[in-house]
C-alpha cells in the first residue's frame, strides 16, 4: 500500500486493524484527543506491532479498569444545603451538594450542587439515592425520607450541625463530627417543612 488511506478515521470501522502498516499521518480521533496523545499512541502501536486503532483501544480499556479500581475507594455523600451551609431540614435545603471523597486518603475529589427537577421536598430522598449516593449527612430529616433512603440502602447519618460544608465533609472523614437530636424525626413529621430561624430551630407542620 502506498500513502495512508485518506478516509481513514479513528474509532471508526477497522479498515487498517491486522496489518502492520499503520497510517504515519496525523489522524484526529476528535478535538480531546491533541498532537501528543496521538504521537504517543503511534509510538506504543509501533513498538508493540499494532495499528494506531488497537493502541487506542488499549488505551480506553486501561482507562476502563482505572476507573473501575478507583471507584472502588471513592465514597459519594449528599448533604442538604443552604447558603453553603448544611441545611437544618432536609426538605428545606436550596440544594443538594454531591461529594466525592475517599476515605482512605480523607481527600475531597469533587463537589456538585444539584437540583432535582420537580423540586426539593421530602420525595427528594428516591432522587438522591439514584445519585449512586451512598450516605447522606443531614440535620434533621423526617421518617418518609429517612424510610426512602433505608429501602435503597442508603445510610443517614442525622444530627449534623449547620456548618460549611467542606467543615463537615473534613469532620466526617476525620472521624470528629459530633452529631445532636434529629429534630425532625418524631413520628407524624413526614410531610412537615422546616423554617430556619438560626439555632435551637424547630419544625412546624403546614
């Protein structure tokens, strides 16, 4: 074969893939992809007797397991919040913030906020456990959701005081967050919305 093949695309149909020719032009796979990857991957494909494409799909596998072993160690939490702040209640937070951390290391990997799209109540409980969340730090929650997140196997630590997040999340991996009375946890509370009026807030029904 002469010149590489114009048309020749990566990711697509393996037009090239058993031969050992591999195509020595510069063939983007997309706009993630730069120069450099692509110069390495060319190299590994010639030193170990494939085409660019099987170097690459060598490369997604290796990333795959990467992944797959990190997620072994990685812990992701939900907290209700409020002005960057745990939330007193849980079905009166503004938002829910998603962290990543890994308890093994006590670093936070990320933090998200997020909305569910009907809104913040109690019901919330189902959304967040979809979240792939697999414990929730909260102040006071009631028995619908506390039940909600028990059938998902999600567990609640409640009582939490209302500090930063980051000063949560560090406590809880450092093993030093003092949690109080879940205040909103008496029977009869389930559809009860919380006001925040500072410390010593309690929950009123409506």
């Amino acid at each position: 074969m002469g010149e590489c093949c114009k048309n020749f695309s990566w990711g697509g149909k393996r037009e090239m893939a058993g031969r050992k020719k591999t195509c020595l032009k510069k063939v983007p796979f997309n706009r993630r992809i730069n120069e450099k990857i692509l110069n390495i991957l060319h190299e590994y494909a010639k030193n170990h007797n494939i085409t660019d494409t099987e170097a690459l799909e060598s490369a997604i596998l290796l990333q795959t397991n990467i992944e797959k072993l990190k997620g072994d160690k990685i812990m992701k939490i939900c907290i209700p919040t409020s002005n960057g702040r745990l939330c007193g209640h849980f079905g009166h937070c503004d938002s829910f913030t998603f962290a990543e951390i890994n308890p093994e290391t006590k670093e936070i990997i990320s933090l998200e906020e997020k909305v569910p799209e009907d809104g913040i109540s109690c019901q919330s409980a189902a959304w967040i456990s979809e979240q792939g969340v697999s414990k929730v730090l909260a102040g006071g929650m009631g028995g619908r959701p506390m039940m909600m997140f028990a059938q998902n196997g999600v567990e609640v630590v409640a009582g939490c005081p209302e500090l930063p997040i980051k000063d949560i999340i560090e406590r809880y991996l450092y093993n030093t967050l003092e949690t109080g009375i879940n205040t909103c946890g008496g029977e009869g509370h389930d559809h009860a919305h919380c006001h925040h009026h500072g410390e010593g807030h309690q929950c009123h029904k409506q």
